[in-house]
C-alpha cells in the first residue's frame, strides 16, 4: 500500500507476476503531467482548463487521425480517393492470435499495410487499404503452420475489393496468399483433396475478370494447358506444383498451389482421425475393406521437412470384406504440431503409405498437485501429475534470494515424484519443474 502523509492510499495491490506499477502526481494536475487528472476528459486534454480532447467530428486532423476526422485508432477509415480502389481485409483470429500475421505488398515488394503481435483471441480485425492502379499480392501467415481453422478455433479471412469478396479462407498450413491487378484481375484456383496417384486431379478456377489463362503442372499429363479448368494426371504420388497465371489482355497475374497425391492403398480407409486425450495422441483409422493385409506400422514427425520415425505397429486383418477398426496410442507425442501416416505392409512386403494427419497438441503450462504445502521440514515433498510423464523431469528449489538449495533430475519420470527436505531450513522457497516444453513452478513455505 501506498499512501500519502495523511493517510490518503495512492496505491495498493499484491497480486501481480513480475512487477506492477502505479502513476500519481503531487501537487496540482497540469495539461502537461501526461496523466488525466483534475476535471480532465482524456490525458492532458478535456475540462475547464486544458484544450479539447480530439474527436472524429471537431473538423479538425488531430489525435492519431490520418485525415480530416478519419483514420487512426477510434474513427472510421478515411475514404479512398476517386482514382483508388478501397480494399477491405476482415480477419477473425484463432485460440493463438500470436501466431497469425499478415501483408499486403505492391508489385515491388513493398508494404502497403500489414498486421502482426494479435493477443486477442476470436478477435474480429478489420483493416482498409486504398490502392492506385497495379499489381498486389495478400498473404496471411500462421507461425505454427495450422492455419486459423479449425484445430484450434473457427478464424477465417476475408478479402474485398470494392465490396467484391475475392478470397475467403482459415485452413492452411503457414501460408495462404492471393495475387490481384487493379483494375480488378484475380487468378484464384482450389483443389479437393485427399487424391491419390493416378486420380484426375481438376482444378477448380475462382479467377476474376480473367480472359485467358495459362496452366502449369510439371510431371502431369498434359504439363501445360490453356483451358479454364483443366484435368492434370499425375501417374506417381508426390507433391508437385500447379501454376495459373491469369491474364486480361492488359495485366497478368499468377498464383500456385502445391498438391500432394498418395499410393494406392490395398486397404480402403473410411476414416483417419487424430485427437489429443490425458496429453497423449489417439490415432484412430477404419477400414471398409482388407486385402492381403500384413501389418501396419504408425509413423510420426513433428516437422514435414524430416523424416518420419517408425512410433508402433499393429498387426492387419488378412483379408477382410467386413469392416475394421484401429486404434494406436502415441505416449510421447511433441508439443505443437505432429504429423502421422501409416504405412500398410502386404504379405508379400509390398507397402504403401496412407494420407498425413497433423495432430495439435497445445503449449500450455502443466501445473501438477504439490503438497504438503506449507510442509514441517521433516515431511517430504510430493508433486503429483494427473499421468505419467515418461520422460526426464528437472527438479529446481531456490530461496527468496535467488540461491538454488536443491536439485534433481529424475529419468523416465512417472506421475508422481518425492523430494524429501529435511535439509532444508524453515522459510519460503521456489519449486521450479521441465520436462519437455512443459514447465511449472510454485511458491511452498518450510515451518
């Protein structure tokens, strides 16, 4: 508690992380203290003695504005010029705002806005652009290369040019981007997945204002076309590249898109699904039907530019016209992202791979139990998990002043561990616990 020397509290709190702080002034409030104060109505403005506090309608380009009564932080967008078109991006954040950034850059490569630093979640953003005639690129970009739907809430984006939506979207990886001309040309394709080597693969074009277009499809038959919506045919599975550049007899712009095919299956999958549960992952996957069907081994990595670890294997039906289930637990997944696939094996040892699955598990702080607390210093320690860890576990205590008094390293930890203290002398110390990415730590009292 602050007070002041008649008793008057100024501050007061204790329920803070690092450190908290408090802004007071002695004496009379000025328009120059850079707190409100007094009968001010914003800081240093407002009142009977200081200026006007600024306002979208004083007819006056003051405060943050960008314009007459416009831009900035609280009023509404300055409208574009005649000659410019008014370009709307509407971005709804997913459950880690912190990982979504964005940039709208002009032919040469130059920002013309951009967003980044989010800590809001499910936050609605709206921005404006107006832009002059010419060529541009939009790309939204996910750190943790999930995407902004739908593992880890329901984020979506939206693009408009003059009220015309020219891309929406949330599920991607890192990246997602949309290339454009002023006046408006948007060469835009999708394409439907999962596919396999082999299968027609026709993308479906979302251009506007294009006249003509031009496809690329290396290692496809055919490599090049012409059509507005082509059929390519890749004969092996891979990931390959289809480029479209769009063209309206004055512009041309162009965008691409990679495509993964997978092998032919002797096994039909109905189903593949991945899911988080007591910080371990549930890899489930269903058959309609088997044949020829040896064993399957699980394969795992938590980046796709490696390679994927054989995790477990699981012995197949033979040969099966009747549906089947199956269910693999990974103990020791990575937290963030993890890929799997699993790999079919025949009785012949012929093998072929199913699609990936991405499996999210989340960056959060794991607090066990630890009790007694406070404890008598003959009493040990216990720090309880709601499961095993099944890996090294550091164990750190340090006094009030920083001095580490303690510390342990346990291997192949389980879920629970004790630490006896009968050393230790009475007073108050930090508990700091890895193990992993995962960290926790807690104030416990020795009497």
């Amino acid at each position: 508690t602050v007070s002041d020397e008649n008793g008057n509290t100024l501050a007061s709190g204790g329920e803070f992380a690092t450190e908290e702080s408090t802004n007071f002034c002695f004496g009379d409030p000025t328009c120059d203290d850079g707190v409100q104060n007094g009968d001010e109505t914003g800081v240093d403005c407002g009142g009977a003695s200081c200026p006007a506090c600024p306002t979208c309608d004083d007819g006056v380009q003051n405060g943050d504005e960008t314009g007459v009564d416009c831009g900035g932080a609280t009023c509404p967008a300055c409208p574009c010029l005649a000659s410019e078109f008014g370009v709307d991006i509407n971005i709804v954040l997913d459950s880690f705002p912190d990982e979504t950034s964005w940039i709208l850059t002009d032919a040469d490569g130059n920002a013309v806005a951009f967003g980044e630093n989010y800590d809001q979640i499910g936050a609605n953003i709206s921005e404006q652009a107006c832009l002059a005639n010419g060529c541009y690129e939009f790309r939204i970009v996910d750190d943790f290369g999930d995407g902004i739907c739908c593992n880890a809430g329901n984020g979506n984006y939206i693009l408009e040019i003059d009220n015309i939506v020219i891309a929406t979207g949330g599920a991607f990886n890192s990246v997602d981007s949309i290339a454009f001309c002023l006046p408006l040309l948007v060469a835009g394709f999708d394409i439907t997945v999962p596919l396999s080597a082999g299968q027609s693969v026709t993308p479906i074009n979302t251009s506007i204002n294009a006249t003509s277009y031009l496809w690329e499809a290396p290692m496809a038959v055919p490599s090049q076309s012409t059509e507005e919506n082509p059929t390519f045919t890749y004969s092996e599975a891979g990931l390959y590249t289809i480029t479209l550049t769009a063209s309206n007899g004055t512009n041309s712009v162009t965008t691409s898109q990679d495509v993964i095919l997978t092998e032919n299956l002797p096994v039909t999958y109905t189903h593949l699904a991945g899911i988080v549960e007591n910080r371990k992952i549930r890899l489930d996957w269903k058959l309609a039907t088997e044949l020829n069907n040896d064993y399957f081994e699980i394969e795992h990595t938590d980046n796709l530019s490696q390679n994927f670890e054989v995790i477990g294997k699981l012995e197949g039906a033979g040969n099966s016209t009747n549906p089947t289930a199956y269910t693999y637990y990974h103990q020791t997944p990575k937290s963030g992202n993890n890929y799997y696939r699993i790999k079919q094996v025949d009785f012949d040892g012929n093998s072929s791979y199913s699609e990936t699955v991405q499996v999210k598990l989340d960056r959060t702080y794991i607090t066990p139990d630890i009790y007694p607390n406070p404890i008598r210093n003959e009493e040990s320690l216990i720090i309880d998990f709601n499961d095993a860890l099944n890996s090294t576990l550091q164990i750190d205590i340090v006094d009030l002043t920083g001095k580490e008094v303690y510390r342990k390293q346990v291997e192949d930890a389980q879920n629970r561990v004790i630490i006896p203290i009968k050393e230790l002398s009475k007073g108050i110390y930090i508990i700091s616990g890895q193990y992993g990415d995962y960290r926790f730590h807690e104030k416990i009292t020795i009497y």
